[in-house]
C-alpha cells in the first residue's frame, strides 16, 4: 500500500471514531470556515507554525491573532506574525531557495470575516474573508512580500448532529516580482472525542505561489489536527500536522493556545449594525 493511501485510511478512521457534541472551526487547520464571533465576544491565538518544501522552510512565532465579533455576522481579524526564512540554497531550485536565514517581524493580516447566508436545517451558511496583508516585514530579508497583498475565500459550512464539516476556495494577489496570483482550495470535516478532545481531518491544496516563497510548485496536502480543552473556560490547546499527498513535497504543522471571553450580545446601532442582522433573517 503506497504512504499516501495509508495516509487517507488513517484520517479516515479518525475521523469515524471519534464522538462527541461542541464543534468548532479554523485554526489550527489551513482551511477556515464561515461563521464569525458573536457580537460582543474576542478570540486571541498564540502560536506558532512551520511551512517548509525543499526549497526553503519558514516557521512563524511567535505569532498572535486577534479576532473580535464587531457586529451581527462581521468579525474583525488582526495577525502579527513574527518568523523566519531559511532558504535551502540548493542550485536545483534556482531561482528559488536562495538566500541569507533572516528573522524578525513579517508581514501584518487583517480581515473582516462576513457571514452572508446563515445555516438552517436543509442550508449551509456562507461567508467571505477577505484580507489585507500588510508590509510590516522586511523585503530586503525576505521577511516581507513589500507591497500590499490580497486573498479573497468564499467558506461554506453545514452542521448535523455532532459532525460538521466546512470547505470552499480563494484566490490569492500578491504584485511583486517573483510572486504568482494563485487559487486555493480545502474541505474538512471534523468531531468530538469526549468532552476534552476534539479530532479532524482536512484536505488543502494551492496552486504555484511563486519562487520567492517555499511554494515554488502547486501541491496538495492531507493535514490531521484537534483541539485540547483545559478546565479553564475558554482555554484550548490547538494542534495539527500535515504533508502532501500530491505535488511538491511540503509539511504544515501548527500548535498554539487559544482563549475566548465576553458576554453574548446582539446589540448594534445605526447602518451597519442593521445590514449585518438582516444577513442573518430567515
């Protein structure tokens, strides 16, 4: 049996294994999903994380995510990244993974997640996230991209019983020399071992990212991760690891603390507030 068949066998049994009732979503997956924080409620990530081809390996962190539900179906996102570039310098890549390792600040994310269809029984709900990457790096180093860049994902997801399961595409703009506009794409699916543990599985694919970055050619990846709940409310450990089944040879993994607080409320004023709770009407 080839290691990539092995591979999906073992994600599927996972994933049909385990049980369980609270779902979630996002990070520490490559793959997001459509459905904002409450109104009134934050979300903050410390983390780290590692994507590497044999062209070149650049891990983050430590890094920090912010999220907070602004309004009725938009949350508002910010990540400040630091991390590191460390090309292989292998003539075999040229003109990629060449280089000096460099490490410090990289380029800054921000977003505004928009839940535009909210799920019922027989509907998905959808969402964009589109997001603006800041160039808070340095070009020189190659810690930054030295312009601003886009990516723009349509997230679809759909909940049954203890399952859910999320997926859907974007395409990335990045205008700088030596970086390509690029379509992704992932799907998951997920679920709960217990009430301490939760288990899933995704597949997450891109296209060429361009010979400045370890992407240099399109490749697919199988990634298995969870979530580990502390006593303390609203603490989490988040964990996934992932390497390609497709393509060029690639490995993702994550691992990070996750917390949330505030209080529910649905509470909004003037124009905005208005249009964002009318996305949400049945």
């Amino acid at each position: 049996m080839s290691p990539a068949r092995s591979y999906a066998k073992t994600l599927l049994l996972l994933l049909f294994l385990v049980t369980g009732t609270q779902l979630w979503a996002g990070p520490p997956f490559q793959t997001d999903d459509p459905e904002p924080v409450e109104p009134g409620h934050f979300e903050f990530y410390q983390f780290g994380m590692v994507s590497s081809t044999p062209v070149e390996t650049d891990p983050t962190g430590p890094a920090f995510e912010f999220n907070w539900g602004a309004l009725p179906n938009l949350q508002l996102h910010i990540i400040v990244p630091f991390g590191a570039t460390i090309p292989s310098n292998n003539p075999i890549y040229l003109p990629g993974g060449v280089g000096r390792t460099a490490y410090g600040l990289t380029d800054t994310e921000t977003g505004a997640k928009i839940r535009l269809v909210q799920e019922t029984k027989h509907r998905p709900q959808i969402g964009i996230y589109p997001m603006f990457e800041l160039p808070t790096g340095s070009y020189s180093s190659g810690l930054g991209v030295g312009k601003v860049w886009y990516k723009m994902p349509v997230w679809v997801q759909k909940s049954w019983g203890e399952w859910t399961t999320y997926g859907g595409a974007g395409y990335q703009i990045v205008p700088q020399t030596q970086y390509r506009n690029f379509f992704y794409t992932g799907w998951l699916l997920q679920r709960n071992l217990g009430k301490k543990l939760t288990l899933g599985g995704e597949v997450f694919s891109h296209r060429k990212e361009g010979f400045a970055t370890p992407q240099t050619q399109a490749s697919t990846l199988v990634d298995l991760g969870g979530m580990y709940y502390f006593k303390n409310p609203g603490l989490q450990l988040l964990f996934a690891y992932g390497h390609s089944v497709a393509g060029q040879t690639e490995n993702y993994a994550y691992l990070g603390l996750y917390q949330t607080w505030g209080g529910k409320s649905d509470k909004g004023t003037g124009f905005l507030a208005r249009m964002f709770s009318a996305h949400g009407r049945e």
